[in-house]
C-alpha cells in the first residue's frame, strides 16, 4: 500500500499526461473519451486522499459482489416461486457457509447426507445442530482445520 507522500507524485505525474495527452489532436474517440471523464472526475478520483480509511481501488468491493453477479445467472432460471424459493436457499446457505469459515462443499454434503436421517418436521429444534454456525459441526466442515498446500490462512 502506498502511503499518501507516494501517491501524491503518481497522481501529479498522472495528470500531467492526462492533460498533454488531452492537448494533443487525435482520432481516437475512446481515449478523448476516457481522458475528457478523468479531467471532469478529477475530485472524486482523488477522494481516497482526503479520507484514509478509502481504499485506492474498489477490488474488495468486486470481490464481494462476484457472487451476486455469477447467482444472477442461476436465478434467471427460477422461472417459478418455487424455482426462486430453492436458489434462494442454497444462495443463503453458501453465504452463510462461506461467513462462518466453513468448507462449503463439506457443509453441503454433510447436511445433505445427515438431514434426511432426521425427524426434524416433527422436531424442528434438531436444525439447531446444522446452521452454520453450530458448534456441534464435524471438524472436516471448518476451513480452519483444513490443511491444503494450496490454501494459506
């Protein structure tokens, strides 16, 4: 992370080339574009300067949003209540999986096999040992216990 007496000569240098290259005649009507959006953004491009606690860039926000996104595809396939009612499930328990630190394929598959065994339509408490954030979970459902080369914590 750059500290703000980096940036600040990045930025200056930065809008420097945006002005000469704005100055100079061309063809190419996306880069007039794209220069003509960064002179008039200029304040709001500099937010993060004036604000710490702003990030530089928004890739946390991508990040976070990415399933939104990638769901949206599935969901364009409930054409039914029914159909809307089940992804909305499953869309919550992966999240909620995913909040918890949990393996979420091993979650999956360990309320997918255990569940069916249960009087839990009777007994509705008995879900109680299931949500994600249950301490009654088996170790292989919590991504902390996992020991991956390729997973770093």
């Amino acid at each position: 992370m750059l500290l703000d007496n980096q940036q600040r000569p990045i930025l200056d240098a930065f809008w420097s080339w945006v002005e000469e290259t704005a100055a100079l005649s061309t063809t190419n009507e996306k880069l007039t574009t794209a220069l003509g959006y960064s002179k008039n953004q200029r304040n709001y491009l500099e937010t993060f300067l004036k604000d710490g606690r702003l990030p530089i860039s928004n890739n946390l926000c991508e990040a976070n949003i990415k399933p939104f996104a990638t769901a949206r595809r599935a969901w364009l396939f409930a054409d039914t209540p029914k159909g809307a009612t089940a992804n909305a499930v499953l869309y919550t328990l992966v999240e909620s999986a995913r909040a918890n630190d949990l393996d979420v394929y091993e979650y999956l598959k360990y309320i997918l096999e255990s569940m069916p065994n249960n009087d839990y339509l009777n007994h509705p408490e008995i879900l109680d040992k299931y949500l994600p954030w249950s301490k009654e979970l088996p170790e292989e459902c919590r991504l902390i216990h996992k020991h991956k080369k390729c997973q770093k914590k």
